[in-house]
C-alpha cells in the first residue's frame, strides 16, 4: 500500500491541519495520505465522515472510503474535492453514485490571483474603484504589520465577534480559533532567520493600523506554493479609511515577497452572483483585484447507510429552517 497515494496539495489535507482537528477532539482517520475527520451525530450512535479538499475520486477510492465509513458506522462521507471543474470530470463524479450534498461546507468558487505577475501587472489587472481605495488607505497612513503577540491575536478574536455579529453569519468557537493559532502560528524567529519551510502549514497574523487603532485582522495560510485568506474580521470605525484595501494589496505582496506562485481567496460566491445575498459584499470585495473566478468540482455524500440517510437529510433540513429563521 502507497501511504501518500491520494495526497493533496491544500492546507485542509496537511499534517498540521489534522493534528489542530485532533486537538479539537475531532477524530482524525489518516489513509493512504489522505485526512478524513470524523463527526458523531448528536443524540444518536452514527457518525458522519468529511473529506475535505482531496483528490479526484475514484472508483477504487470510493470502495476504500466506504469501507472506512462502515467500520466507523457513518451515514455518509461528504467529499469537496480540490478539483477544478470540467464537464469530463463532472460526469466522472457522477459515475460514482455520489449524491451532490445539500450543505456544501465550502463554496465551489473561489477567486485565485497569479503571483507570478509583476506588481504593476497586478495592479492594472485591478478594478478601478479597488485601486483607488488602496490610494485612500495609503492616503491616510494605514499601516500593516504582521503580528506575533497574544494580545493581537485576542483582538483577532475581539474583530471576528464583532464582525460575525454585524453580518450575521455563523463563526467558530473562541476556542477552535485559539487552538488553530496555537497549533499553526509562524515564529517571529522563523521570519527573522529565514528559516521558513513552506512545505509545513503556518498561520500569519496580520493587523491594519489607523491611528494607532486596530480597523482589521487578517489570518493568512502560507502551505507549498501557496497564500490563502481563510479568516478575516473589521471594525466598524473608520471605514472611509479602506484600511481592507490596502490589507489585501499587503497580503498579495507578502505573498510575492515569499516567492509563492498563487494566492486563493478562499470562497467566492458564482459568475451571477446574487447583489441582495449577504456574501455579496465578500465577493465583490475579493473581484476587485482581479482573480481567476474558479469552480471547483463541489461537495458529494457517499451513502453508507441509505436508510438513514434519507432521515438525516430530512432532520438537516428542519434544523436549517429553523436557525434561518432564528
């Protein structure tokens, strides 16, 4: 058995990744380099299974995870390949009786940036508007600085309730966030003595200043080739500043400073996007500095049990009413 044969590139299928799940008390399966982490079903003796961002799926893969998924007494194991989408493996996918999830848990889109492109290349590449408010934020002496303390981090935390509370969207537990930054956090020595192995997943943790006053905290992912921007939170004072903006062009060119070839925005939402949806603010925001809009293969179950399957998603569907409706 090849113990790194469905190996993937992203952060969410990296050693450190799982080791932060396990703290969490999340059991985590490592098989053949892959990392499906385990989730009990309240109330009930089931478990449901998520592979996020693996490989293209296989017939040989499938038959191996629904083994796993038997032995660990699973409903189903919700797979979100990191697959760019074609019709050719659209179908594919399909030809393995997976069922497209009803709650994909990542968006099958997401804006990617080439780093490789010179900076002016980059900024002509923008939206006007977008270059402009970097202009604002500069205009106005924001300043960026990666951070190392505890004390910012906590104002990380402090941002992302207050912007969780102000857009209405749901956020990890103040102790997920604390375990991922201590299980993932880059060393200040690491970056003063250029000993930085990209080949391990780091979390960078990067403030904009207005006046001596945190506006906004950034969370950045550095893992092989490339950036990623998973968290991010802002202040509501301040906001004729731009101090996002000039965060974002900060953290493209952090991004090139390290020699890394792309940067994934981490979620986006489609080609018509909704204006009155509440992730459209998001979405335009991350447009403006003109990525590749990318599709992903998207989320699929692989049934275990059909039975209770079919009971789970009804329940799901119950449960999603009513914390909309809440």
């Amino acid at each position: 058995m090849t113990n790194n044969l469905y190996k993937t590139n992203h952060p969410l299928q990296s050693e450190e990744w799982a080791n932060f799940r396990g703290k969490t008390g999340i059991k985590v399966i490592r098989e053949k380099g892959l990392f499906i982490t385990i989730h009990p079903v309240p109330h009930t003796k089931f478990n449901i299974g998520y592979l996020p961002k693996g490989p293209m799926p296989t017939k040989q893969m499938a038959v191996e995870l629904k083994e796993l998924g038997k032995k660990e007494n699973c409903i189903f194991i919700q797979l979100e390949p990191n697959v760019q989408r074609t019709e050719e493996l659209h179908i594919k996918v399909m030809s393995l009786n997976l069922v497209p999830s009803a709650h994909p848990l990542f968006t099958r889109y997401t804006f990617l940036l080439d780093l490789t492109k010179t900076e002016d290349e980059l900024l002509k590449s923008m939206n006007q508007k977008t270059r402009y408010n970097i202009k604002v934020a500069q205009k106005h002496q924001v300043s960026i600085e990666e951070e190392f303390s505890d004390k910012a981090f906590e104002k990380y935390l402090e941002l992302t309730w207050e912007t969780t509370k102000r857009q209405g969207f749901y956020a990890h537990t103040k102790k997920y966030h604390r375990l991922m930054w201590e299980t993932l956090k880059i060393q200040n020595s690491e970056i003063k003595n250029q000993n930085f192995d990209k080949e391990r997943l780091t979390a960078h943790l990067f403030t904009a200043k207005y006046k001596g006053e945190i506006l906004v905290t950034w969370i950045l992912f550095v893992y092989k080739d490339t950036l990623y921007y998973p968290y991010g939170a802002s202040s509501s004072n301040h906001r004729e500043v731009m101090a996002s903006n000039l965060m974002m062009w900060e953290a493209i060119k952090y991004g090139k400073k390290l020699g890394l070839k792309k940067f994934d925005m981490w979620g986006s939402m489609g080609p018509n996007p909704d204006t009155k949806d509440p992730w459209y603010g998001f979405h335009r925001f991350k447009q403006g500095y003109g990525g590749e809009l990318t599709e992903f293969l998207g989320s699929y179950d692989l049934v275990i049990n059909k039975n209770v399957y079919l009971l789970y998603k009804l329940a799901n569907k119950l449960r999603w009413l009513a914390l909309r409706a809440k």
